[in-house]
C-alpha cells in the first residue's frame, strides 16, 4: 500500500498540491495551522483564503504569461483555477475572485475528496515522511527556524504590503466613475469594473507630499526591508521620485472622465471590485506600510474617497522564501532530503497563480514518485517549466528574489523581431509553443499512467 503524502500548509499552493496528488490516487494528510494559530493577514480557517489581493491578474492565454499558465493549468485539472473561474468578478482583462466564497468552495472540495484528511494543527518539524511544505509567506516560526536549520541558512526575508478595502456605498460616484483601462472586456460589466478616482496636478502634488510625510511601520532594531518590486508599498515607489505613482498605478491613460470628458487627469487612482455583490472595492496597487491614522488620513484625500469607510486598512508582514536554486532539484525536492518538496511562494515565486502552478507541479511530481512513475522533466517553453527552472537553477543563487512568471524566463524563439515592435508577434510565439509542449506533457503523463 502506498503511503500517504503529508502537505503541511492549506494556502493556494498546498490546496492545490492535495488536489492533484489525490486526483492522482494517492492518499493525502493536509495539515493547516489556521484558525487554531493565526497569522497577521488571515481572518479565517479557510483553505486557500486570499489575503493580499484578489486579482489573478491578466487572463489573456496568447499575450500574457500569467494568462498563458491559466490556460496551463486550466488544461492539467487545477482545482484553484475551476473555483476562481466560478468565482470570478468583472475585471476587464484580467481574473480577479471573490475571495471569500472562493475560498470556502476550495475548502468544500477539499474536504469532500475521499483522499484528503484535513488536520488542523501546527507543524514544527520537518517530516521524516514523503512531505511538501507549502506553508507559504507566512511559514510559523518554528518551522521557520527547523528549515533554517536543516538548509544551513536562514531563510532569506522580505516584506509584503496589503492594500485597503472600501465600502462602495462610501465612494463619491459624483466625483469618481466605472471604466476599465482603454475599455477592455467583452461585456459592459467587464468594461465598467473599475470605478476612477481623478486627480489634478495639484491634488496629485499635495497627495504625494502627505504620503511621503505619514507616518509609517517602523521595524525592529537589525532588521532590514526588503520588498518584491512587484508589491511595493506606494510610499516606497513615491520616495524613488514624484512621478513614480503617475507612471504606476495611478497613470491616466486609456480612461475618459464622463463628468468633464474634455480634461485630461493629472493622475488617476482605481478601485478594483472586491466581492460578487459589488459592496467592496480594493485600492489597485495601494499596498501601503503607512500607519492605521495616517492611511485614513491620507487616502481620504483622493478625489471621491473624502468620506471612504474602510473595510481593512493596508497592512505589512514579513515573507519568507528559500534560497530554491540552491537547495532544490528540478522535481522540487529538498536536495538534502529528497523525501521533502516545497511549493507555492517559499520556493521564491511570487503571486497566487504562480504559487498554485508550484503545488500543482509539486503535487503530481510527490504522486508519481510515490506509485513508482517517472514523469518527463517539464518543458522549460511553458509558463510552467520556465518558472520552475527559474527557482531551481535557472536564477543566480546570489541574487536570488521572488518572481512572478514572465516572458523573459522563457527560451527565445528564433527567427522573430527584438524589441518592442516585434513584441507581439514574439508573445504569441510564446504562447502557441507553450501550448502545444503543455499539450504534448500531459498526453506523456497520461500514457505514463
């Protein structure tokens, strides 16, 4: 009889890496920490609960990396992305969920598999047993330290910032209107997703000054900041200069104000639907380390947001991930102890789409080891297989930094156009490949079975 394959960590990763294994026929023990041991961001004990954002970003599987590893794993079975797809809120062109009935329907299907065992408690050792940890950014301490321990190293560390949550009954839809960037999406709702919030040049002006004044989370003696440029607080990209926010997340291209459609905004700031009902709405690239008073504050100076009331307030917590290039084979396994895989963001890639592909590799590679199947090495032309080479050698160990899935991991495909007239074309050639490779991999694993 085969043994059961323990994943320790019920976020996307470990949700997904349960799924895949028990699809697979393996039997599978779940331990997750929540509720019984909280962490800062979490406010439940669900599987999968999304904490930092709720977007899966672009959802365009022929421009887009992110969106081609939709389509991959879409194509593999992926639990997280069937429960996101049913779960999904317009966003012009990109997947964004609501986050809490998603959550709780990956949980309903976890627990309703036959396989899965799902035990609610804190894991603080590293298993003698074939094992993943998906624990995630925010791995428990003693956990932390037994990885530490057994990896020679510590864990490298840096820090991630949560946006705010408006109530949508509190915006001033006088001042603010409904529109998604240049009008994207295929149906009115989609077009309309994003409600915007104008700034004039002086507003913009005196909004950046409060920022960089407010005051912010002070850290403990010794310890340094670092942040994933991809979650920079937005009063770290504004100290890298005053224009930053306007050419980032508050740029005023592609949108058309309809109370004074002959003024073009300064700046432009844009909420993005935060649940199914509309009620809630997050600030799109407002992750903030600002103080609880100086965010209210601050934001309250937004155009249409002068009387907001916020749902959560943005926040900031540390984030681990392990050196991966150096500590990991290309099956994820811990080199050290191979009975032991990682996956989703401790691996040192970064977003909810990109931790999820890590377990649901993670999944299937613990599945078929442990029934005696060798699967083939992952092609490096998918989004899949450039992200995994990437965080298991394809990056420098020394300068190693989380990660999102992008198109320069992936081998160049000859004979296309450089630069940026080309980047079309090149970018479909991306996709067409991956596809047809993915394709081919799943038709190899299948046989295999």
């Amino acid at each position: 009889m085969t043994e059961p394959l323990h994943i320790i960590g019920g976020g996307m990763a470990g949700s997904e890496a349960a799924w895949q294994a028990a699809e697979a026929g393996i039997d599978v023990v779940l331990h997750e920490m929540r509720p019984t041991v909280g962490t800062f961001a979490h406010r439940t004990g669900d599987l999968a609960e999304m904490v930092c954002s709720n977007s899966f970003r672009s959802d365009d599987s022929d421009e887009n990396a992110v969106g081609l590893l939709h389509w991959e794993m879409r194509a593999a079975g992926s639990l997280i992305m069937a429960k996101a797809d049913a779960h999904k809120l317009p966003a012009g062109g990109a997947l964004a969920v609501d986050r809490d009935p998603f959550a709780a329907a990956v949980t309903a299907a976890i627990r309703a598999h036959p396989r899965i065992e799902v035990v609610g408690e804190e894991i603080t050792a590293l298993p003698d047993t074939p094992a993943i940890i998906a624990t995630g950014p925010l791995t428990s301490g003693a956990l932390a330290e037994a990885i530490a321990a057994e990896t020679g190293q510590g864990a490298l560390a840096f820090f991630d910032a949560i946006a705010p949550i408006v109530h949508a009954d509190t915006i001033d839809m006088s001042v603010a209107w409904a529109q998604s960037r240049y009008d994207k999406g295929e149906t009115e709702e989609e077009r309309t997703a994003y409600l915007n919030c104008p700034m004039t040049r002086d507003e913009y002006e005196a909004f950046i000054d409060a920022l960089l004044a407010a005051d912010k989370t002070e850290f403990r003696e010794g310890e340094t900041a670092q942040y994933f440029d991809g979650c920079l607080p937005i009063e770290v990209m504004a100290e890298r200069g005053r224009e930053t926010l306007r050419h980032g997340p508050m740029k005023p291209v592609g949108l058309t104000n309809p109370h004074d459609p002959t003024v073009k905004p300064w700046a432009v700031v844009q909420l993005r639907r935060d649940n199914a009902l509309g009620t809630l709405y997050n600030i799109v690239g407002f992750q903030t380390k600002m103080k609880y008073g100086a965010q209210t504050d601050v934001f309250r100076m937004i155009p249409g947001l002068k009387d907001a009331s916020f749902a959560r307030l943005g926040g900031i917590h540390r984030n681990t991930f392990i050196n991966s290039p150096t500590l990991l084979d290309h099956d994820l396994r811990l080199r050290s102890r191979p009975n032991i895989r990682f996956a989703g963001q401790i691996t040192g890639v970064e977003g909810y789409v990109e931790s999820a592909a890590m377990g649901l590799l993670a999944g299937r590679l613990a599945a078929a080891e442990l029934q005696g199947r060798a699967l083939p090495p992952v092609p490096q032309v998918t989004a899949m297989g450039a992200l995994v080479h990437h965080v298991t050698g394809g990056a420098d160990a020394k300068t190693f930094q989380p990660m999102n899935v992008n198109f320069g991991l992936f081998p160049p495909v000859d004979g296309l156009k450089q630069g940026r007239r080309g980047r079309r074309d090149r970018y479909r050639a991306y996709t067409a490949r991956a596809k047809a490779a993915w394709s081919d991999w799943l038709g190899d694993r299948h046989a295999a079975e």
